[in-house]
DNA sequence: CTCAGTTTTTGAATTTAATTCATAATTCAC
DNA sequence: GTGAATTATGAATTAAATTCAAAAACTGAG
C-alpha cells in the first residue's frame, strides 16, 4: 500500500504545517488572537481543511501542546542518561524545565491553557489520550531517576512507590512555573525575580526527602555555580529545537 | 448623600446576585457552558445590565474568582490566630486550602481558569488588580508564620526572608492542586489517589527547609491521625460559607 | 403634582469567530 | 478514459459575546 502510505505522510506533513504555522502565531500575538480561518489561509487551505485534522480550536492547542512535550520526552531521557547522580539528575530536569520555559514562553501558557477545564473537555477524547499517553514515557523517566535512587542507597523508599515520590518534585516545578507565570503576582509583593529561589526550593524538598548528597541550601554563590554548570551541560539539547 | 449611598448599596446588591447565580449555574453545569443573556435571564435582568457591572465574561469570572479569595482570607487569619505550633500552622494552611478544593471543586477548576493568559488579558485592569490586591493579605498572613517561626528559633532564615521562604509550600499547593485535578494526568500511572500524599511532600519540604519540629514522613497512621486532627479543628471556619 | 432633564435598563441588532456542508476538484480502480 | 469515491473548498450557518438606540425610571425645581 505505497499510495495509502504516502497519503498518509503528505497527511502528517500537512498536520506539522498546520501546527508549525499555529506556533509561530502563538508566540508572535498570545493565543488569545489565534483564529482557525487565518491560521488556514495563512498555510494556503481552506478553513474546512483545518477541521479534517483538529475537531476544534481546542483540539488544535491540545495537538500542539502535545508535540511541545514530545521533545521534553527527548530532553528528559537525555537527562537521565548523564553521568551524574541522581540528586543531580533530578536539578537537572527542573533546569531544564525552567529553560524551556524560557526559551518558548508561549509553551508554557498554552500547558497551563490547555489543562483548564474549558480547553480539555473541547478537545478530542483521542487528543486527550494522546497527551495522557504522551506523559506516561515523561513519568517514567521521572520515576526510574528515583527507582534508582532508591536502589543506590541514596534516597529512602519513606514507604512509597517511586512514582508517588516523584510527583513531589514535579509538583514544585508546575506550583512555580505557575506563580511566576502569573504576570504581575509575585512581583506584586516584595517577591522580587530571583532566578534561583526555585532550585533553593527545590533542594529543600531534596533535603527533605533525604536525598543524598544533602546538599547547603544558603549558600547563593555554590547554588549559582551548580545551575549554570548543569545549563551548560544542557545546552546541546537546546541547540536542535533551532531546526524545529 | 443618603441617596447616592442607597443607590450604590443596591448596586453591590445587585452585583452579588449576579455572582452567587453565576457561581451556582458554574457549580452545577461547569465554566464551559456558562452564558452571559441567560445569565442576566436568570437573575431577572437584561443581558446589559449584566455589563454595567462586568466589562466582559472574562471580568465576572475574575470577580467570582476574587469573592471566593475574601473568603480564604478570613480563613487563613483564623487559622494564623490558632493556638499551635508554626510549623501546624502552615500544614494547617494546606489542609484548608485542601478542604477549599474538595468542598467547592469549581472554585479550584475557576482559579486555574482566570490566570491563564486569555482570560486574565480579557478582564479589566482594575478587576485584575483586585485580585492581586486581595493576594497580598493572604500572602502576609503566610509570610507572617513564616517570620513568626524564624524569630521563635523553629525556622533558619536561610539567607532568605521570609516572603522567599513562603513561596515554596504555596508552590507545592499550588502544583499538587494542578496535577491533581487535571483529570486523568495522575491516575493513568500507578499514582493512585493517596489522599496523604500531598501532606508527605509537604513534610518533606518542611523537613528540609528544618522547620522544628522535624516529622517522620514514613509513619502513615500517624499522619493520618494528625490532618484529621486539624480538619476536624478547621471545620468551624467551613460551617459559615452554608449560609453565603 | 408635573415636567424637562438625567440616568438606568432593556433586549433586539450587531459583531466576531468557530464550525459546517453543499459543491467542486481530485484521485483512484478498472 | 470514465465513473465512483475521496478530499478540499470557502461561503453559509451558527453560537454567543457585546453594543446601543430607544424606553423606562428617576430626579429635583417650580
């Protein structure tokens, strides 16, 4: 079936079109401006075309979420195939959390859109799924860091599951992302932007979790060396998402 | 200016009635299906009477998001008055916020809503300002613990203050609450619906920031034991939002 | 009490933008 | 090459937020 086949891959090339197209639009106006019959013309289709591949505008968003987060599959797994520790390769996933965030803003406003009630239920029970599917590899990476702490004698099992400890991180990392995305909330207080108050936050947890190495979590200049050292260590994983 | 005054009373009137239909009709059917004319229908007004007092959808949601904060307030002030340790404080802080999500669960869906991108940027300046007005107090009620436990000696500054240091549970709050209400996310793994578990990685932070007194987080029964302890003092302040 | 002026309310008309669907174009199997 | 099947088109439909001209209610002076 070579007709079928390449049918097919002209269907797939025209969906990452599609979505190619909604990225750049997102991160040049907000989602907010985003409409369905520019977004088609913009690729040169009509707008019922658009609607052969996403069943709605909230359809679409979930799709591109999706394919954001299939790189930080990637990324993660790379992470977690380094050779540092553990403790480590936990910061080192929030680093690179933090520097996505950074590097597509736009992203993480459309994560945080895309899980709101409103969105999800407008989406697709396959699009859905696709992103339920999509996390489960996320977790696992996530949990398998954790396994093996656990294994390694560096991190007590405190009498749950791997994955049950693993979301306490992942936890803190979506609780700030979410905070200091809140324009104007945390700058509203004396809270001014320090970059670094996250991973202090995050090593408090560590801590708490005995995480071997415990690791001081007032000294501002040891903390900072460590970040940027794992930013520079992550750095080749931000360099093809140029090409993307 | 007694009739000015009238007048405006039954305005605020008026706008209360508008919010308490609004948050039934979202109780009962979701955000998604709420409609501003049959809105203004059901309280027996005209569609725009409904945007004297609301500049957009938006802005109601945002409103209705902002009364349901006044009532945290109280409740975090009450619990700040409490006669117990610093550190059961800021667990008893989360157990309200906890008990908040469960007994109004649209409340928490509304609050993800309203700080995402498109729906914040569509209300009013001033509706947004309102609310982050309202967060201040219930930012210095935590902060005010947190300073509270530094200067009674249970708390190390960290070479933070205590703004800083307040972040940190409110982010693993705010994260829990994400992770936990994104339908599907945590239960596709093996996380099961551990309802202590937040609790654990909330001690586990705590732990690690060494809030004295240090807690044992593998000891299930007695955890069990304690937040049943404060929800059973926390239940007063829940009995009053009967009436409203 | 009455009336001109002012404010407030009304809900039908307008607008915006998602979604659909009858028609046209294309592809496919024979 | 031809008719059936599939796919693309974009104008028409629909849904719902928002506006606004007209009506109603209120005001205070005469």
């Amino acid at each position: 079936m070579t007709v079928t086949e390449r049918k097919e891959r002209q269907r797939l090339l025209r969906e990452q079109l599609f979505l190619d197209k909604a990225a750049e639009l997102i991160a040049q106006h907000g989602i907010l401006p985003l409409q369905m019959a520019p977004l088609a013309k913009a690729c040169d289709y009509a707008t019922g075309t658009l609607y052969q591949h996403f069943s709605s505008k909230e359809d679409l968003l979930l799709a591109l979420a999706n394919r954001n987060s299939c790189h930080q599959i990637q990324l993660f797994q790379g992470i977690a195939a380094l050779p540092i520790s553990s403790r480590e390769k936990m910061l080192a996933l929030c680093v690179a959390d933090h520097m996505n965030q950074q590097a597509h803003p736009s992203h993480a406003g459309l994560e945080q859109y895309i899980f709101t009630e409103v969105v999800w239920k407008n989406a697709s029970a396959a699009r859905r799924q696709a992103i339920i599917d999509n996390s489960k590899p996320l977790a696992e990476v996530v949990s398998g860091i954790v396994q093996q702490a656990i294994i390694d004698n560096e991190l007590p099992a405190h009498n749950c599951d791997a994955f049950n400890l693993s979301v306490a991180p992942w936890a803190l990392c979506v609780g700030t992302n979410t905070l200091e995305r809140t324009e104007g909330l945390l700058s509203a207080f004396g809270g001014n932007a320090d970059p670094l108050q996250r991973y202090r936050h995050l090593h408090m947890l560590l801590n708490g979790m005995q995480w071997q190495p415990l690791q001081r979590i007032d000294d501002r200049v040891e903390l900072s060396k460590q970040i940027a050292l794992l930013q520079t260590l992550l750095e080749p994983f931000f360099q093809c998402e140029n090409t993307a």
